[in-house]
C-alpha cells in the first residue's frame, strides 16, 4: 500500500523532544541560517516545499499564501508544530522578533549575577545590557591571569607587555 504523502511528512517529525516543539528530522536547506540546521524542507510529490507550510496546509487545510513566510511564535526555525507556526510577512517578523527582544531586555533588572541594571552600573553595548560591576570583575580577572603570566601594561595603553626578567 502506497502511503500518503502526509503520512510520509509526519513519520519525519519527532513530536517527543524535550521541548512543545516538534523537531523535523528530514531534509534541511539553507545550513547557514541561524542555528546551523537550516529549515526543514519536504518532497510532497511533485515540488520541494517548506516543510513549516506543509505543516501549516495539513491543520488548516487551506493552501499558504503564496507571497506570505511561515514565522514562528518559538523562534525555533526547526519546528513544524502547527500551534507554534503563523503567516507573516518578513516584516512582520522582523518587527516580532524586535518587539520579544526588547520585551526580554527589558524586563531584566539584574545581571546574572544579581547587580542591579540601574544608574551608573548600567552599560548599554548596542542593543546589549551589561552591568559595569561583572566588567569590572571580568577586567581584574583577566589583568590578574595576565600579570601571573609575566605581562604588564600601564593604565592608559593598550597592549600587553612581557616583564623584563621574564625576557
Ligand atoms: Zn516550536
Ligand atoms: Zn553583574
């Protein structure tokens, strides 16, 4: 017996991974897209497709717009969970993934380590917050391992140099 095309699709998704998303297994494209793995593609019989909108076209059943992307609510390029897939143009993407960025960003009032993202220990790098104390602490650390290994520098330059008698 022939097996449908849909049956052949969902054979290559692992729907138990440890995260809700579910992982295609089969073929990729585009290897230097994000993570490494590329987006899932899929032969349906007669073309190659994006194997987030066949996922897509087997919930809904309705064809995926065709000038339209599969953007995904996980971020997770891999994963063909229908739930976790939406139509969006690349803006729209584009604008989704600023909006969760600054969202994240914002909602950390501390570093790692528990100091305060506020007043003068805030270092905006970008679109990055660091916290002054950690670089501080990051500086010393490196300063010290460098010191240990024969090298100085005064304050204001910018290069390393091998203490004299340890010429
Ligand atoms: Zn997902
Ligand atoms: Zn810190």
């Amino acid at each position: 017996m022939k097996i449908s095309a849909e049956e052949r699709f969902w054979h290559k998704v692992n729907r138990d991974g440890p995260s809700e998303c579910w992982t295609w297994m089969g073929s990729t494209s585009g290897k230097n897209y994000k993570n490494g793995n590329g987006y899932g593609v899929f032969w349906d019989g007669k073309k190659i497709r994006k194997a987030t909108h066949v996922a897509w076209e087997l919930e809904y059943k309705q064809e995926f717009p065709i000038d339209k992307m599969a953007c995904h609510h996980c971020d997770n390029p891999i994963c063909v969970r229908p739930s976790h897939i939406y139509v969006g143009d690349g803006f729209t993407n584009a604008q989704d993934r600023l909006r969760r960025g600054r969202h994240e960003h914002a909602n950390k009032t501390h570093c790692l380590r528990g100091h305060p993202f506020s007043g003068d220990n805030l270092v905006v790098q970008g679109t990055r917050r660091r916290c002054r104390i950690c670089l501080r602490i990051r500086d010393a650390n490196h300063t010290k391992r460098m010191n240990e290994k024969g090298y100085w520098k005064s304050g204001q330059s910018k290069g390393w140099r091998l203490r004299k008698d340890m010429q």
